[in-house]
C-alpha cells in the first residue's frame, strides 16, 4: 500500500480489523472499558464493517476525560485517566490538551510505540508538503505540553528534520532571529504568528520576509490557515505556493490540505491510523460519509495503545467532501471545520459559529490582522444583545480605511450570517495568541461588555 492511501478494498479490510484488535485488545487490558461495553451492551469481537461500529454511541469527551482523571488521580494514584488502557509506567510521553477550553487535560499520552506511530504520521505529512529528509525545519508552536509541541519536536528530530524548536513562547522577535540566522525549509506555526513575522520583518531587517526563503509552510492551530485571503498573502510574502493547513499529532491524526491559495478541506492522511465519523447532531450512531454530510466529529485511534480515541467527540463541527480534490486531484476524505460545538452562540434565535465570522474578518487581511474576538457576557451563549466584536488592524484604528473595513465587515456579517455585531478595531498585537490557540469568543463580566461597548 503506498502512503498516504487513498481508498481502496484493501484499506477497508485493514481499518475493520485494526478495529476490532483495539476493541478487544482494550476490552482485555481496560477494566474501564469492559465495564463499560458490558453496561452499553457492546460487542468488540462482533464487530464485521464500519457500518456496525457506526450504530455504536459516542462514548468520550473532554468532560468524561476530566472525571476520568479524577478518579484515577483518587483511585490509582495516576492523573493519566482510568481510561489509561496501558500501565501508567508504559506512559513515556506525556502531553495535555491546549487548554482553549478550560483546564487541559492529559489527552496525549504515548507509550514508545505510540512515539514510533507519532514519529510515521509526522514523516507522512511531511511528504505530502514535499519536505525532503534532512530539510531545516522551524517548529514555533507553543511548545509545551501540546501534541504539536515538544512532542512533534522529538518526532521530527527522529524521522531526520534537522529541527530547530523555537517555539512561540519567546515570541516573534525571537522567531525572527533564530529563523533568520538558519533560513528554514518548513516554518511551522499558527496563522497569526506567520502574519506577525510578514508585519515585523521589514522593520527589523528592512527587507521582506521573503528573504527568509522558506520554501513551504505548515499551520495550524487557529482557523486562518483555511482562509483563502490569509493563504494568498502568505504566499505573496514568502514568496512559496507550499502553504499547508492542518491538524497533525495525537490520536493517530494527520489531516493536511494541498498547498496554493484555495482552501478544499483537510486531506485525511492516515485512514489506516485513525477513523473520523461524523454524528448528526441529536443523533447516537454515525452518519454515512457522503459527499457534503456535516456533523460532529469522532475519533477512534486504531492503532494508539496508551490513551486511544475511542469514539472520542473532538467538539469540532466538520463537513466531508468525497469527490475529487479540485487541488490536487485526489480522492481521500477531505474535513473542513465549521466550529467548535461549544463555541457556538445563538443570537435572536440565530445559530452562529464564531469562525464564520473570522472567514470574513479575514477578507481584510492585510489591512487587519485576521485577528478577532467575539466578547460576550460570562455563561451566555444565547444573546439577545448585539455583541462587540473586537478587530486588530495592522493601521492605526482610527484611520479613515480601518473604518471603513469594519462598516463593511459589519454589513457582510448582517447580509450572510443574518446577525447583527458592533465591530470595534483595536491595535496589532492586542488580540495575538502569540503561537498558541486562541479562543475567538471571550466571555467576560457583564461590566466588561459595557465597557467594551462605550
Ligand atoms: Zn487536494
């Protein structure tokens, strides 16, 4: 089978049963999950397609994770989860989850071979950028604790990145030196900071970050790396057409798009690793990737032993697309994120996903930034007030074009998200993650909404 597999009878039969060997495997090693089976009826050895596991429910999330690690901090004297299905000494890397949504919780757990499998995936996505063995790679995600950090780090220094792992914690000023003394064929790291580097470069070295001859450039992270407008500019300003949205490590998982300026969703990379499903939104059982489903999105890892994804709903609302990539031509699965569930807000009865509203803050960039932030008030998702949306502009917000952007952004909100927003231009540099991933909705005291609106 080459790499990465497209579809085939052949993966079918391998995804079936790598399947069933983790559902028993877990079912023999997990007193967690042989209880939990037996209370649900479930039959690991029983299952013969991806049809009969799709009538299976959603057994995992954030929250189950975080009782899980309760219990097993009191019961087993491990924070790892009484889903750990491996034992805790086996855990030789340890990773958390970012964090975005409350305290992190120890989502990435690896045993050496579950490094091994890390260190495959991470080789695969790297092929598919066209990133040869050897090549000088920048990772400037936050480093610490999250799959795409110092875990990532130990993947590409093994599988032979020559890897300098500056990460976004020194912030852009140090990003820039460092890339500047090793000129990099990969940069790694979000949206944001790739547009910070491009505003940062020429006053600090008086020449454009083109200089830098990045070759090809991978983010992730945040929503922008989606955007067609924030894709053209990068790739005007680096001077490459490899720029590479995506979601990369943990779990088996390897979702990158095709580089160039359009965006067509993220090319599920490793379907012999992991299966993604989708669950209608009041639905217990998985729907049928068909050609535009949208849904929830769910994990199973078919291969991780420390802590797999077992229908494992991520909180990401995705649509599939099955045809042929209009980029590059391919047939895998290809994911475009519409939001996180948890993000969602209801405003005067209408549903909205705040990352729809980043697609058109976007449109401006350079102008802005691309950065954005929805304030709202503490525990509401459901609004009857017109919310603030504050926007970072590269100009001075006062200036005349800053103004007239955000009347506008105004208006193509209200005409095709059918909801109102009072737009508020802050400075660069206000909203900026700096590396990490940020949150698009900030829920803030009611004092502070005042505030903001004056
Ligand atoms: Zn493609």
């Amino acid at each position: 089978m080459v790499e990465p597999p497209e579809y085939s009878d052949e993966l079918y039969a391998l995804q079936v049963s790598r399947l069933r060997e983790q559902l028993v495997r877990i079912t023999r090693g997990s007193d967690y999950y042989r209880r939990l089976f037996e209370s649900q009826s479930l039959e690991p050895g029983e299952i013969r397609s991806l049809a009969d596991y799709a009538t299976w429910p959603i057994l995992n999330d954030k929250t189950r994770d975080r009782e899980n690690e309760v219990d097993s901090a009191m019961a087993e004297g491990h924070p790892f989860g009484t889903h750990l299905t491996v034992d805790p000494e086996e855990v030789v890397g340890i990773g958390t989850s970012s964090g975005t949504t409350g305290t992190p919780t120890f989502s990435h757990l690896y045993t050496s071979a579950d490094l091994g499998l890390n260190e495959a995936i991470w080789a695969r996505s790297l092929a598919w950028m066209g990133v040869p063995k050897g090549a000088v790679v920048i990772n400037a995600f936050g480093l610490s604790m999250w799959a795409v950090g110092s875990i990532a780090v130990s993947a590409l220094m093994n599988i032979g990145m020559r890897t300098a792992a500056v990460g976004a914690e020194g912030g852009p000023k140090r990003l820039l030196t460092v890339a500047n003394a090793v000129h990099p064929y990969l940069l790694m790291c979000t949206p944001s900071m790739a547009l910070r580097l491009i505003e940062l470069y020429p006053k600090e070295l008086g020449t454009g970050v083109s200089s830098l001859g990045v070759r090809a450039v991978y983010l992730s992270g945040e929503a922008g790396g989606a955007s067609e407008q924030v894709r053209a500019h990068l790739a005007a300003e680096f001077a490459t057409e490899a720029i590479f949205d995506g979601m990369v490590g943990g779990f088996g998982v390897a979702k990158v798009s095709c580089n160039g300026a359009g965006h067509w969703g993220l090319h599920h990379l490793t379907e012999d690793y992991f299966l993604h499903e989708l669950y209608g939104p009041d639905e217990e059982r998985g729907m049928e990737l068909v050609d535009g489903a949208i849904g929830r999105v769910v994990y199973t890892s078919l291969l991780h032993q420390a802590r797999p994804a077992i229908k494992y709903m991520t909180g990401d609302l995705a649509r599939v697309e099955r045809t042929p990539c209009p980029g590059c031509g391919l047939t895998f699965n290809r994911f475009s994120i519409l939001g996180r569930t948890d993000d969602m807000l209801i405003i005067r009865g209408v549903n909205l996903f705040p990352e729809a509203i980043q697609d058109i803050v976007q449109q401006f960039v350079p102008l802005l930034t691309g950065q954005m932030k929805l304030i709202v008030a503490q525990g509401d998702s459901v609004l009857n007030e017109v919310p603030i949306l504050e926007i970072e502009s590269n100009a001075s917000p006062e200036s005349e074009e800053v103004r007239a952007a955000c009347t506008e952004i105004e208006t193509r909100v209200r005409d095709t998200l059918r909801v109102r927003v009072m737009t508020r231009p802050v400075p660069g540099g206000t909203l900026a993650s700096e590396g990490r991933k940020g949150r698009l909705v900030e829920r803030v005291g009611n004092r502070r909404v005042e505030e903001s609106r004056r």
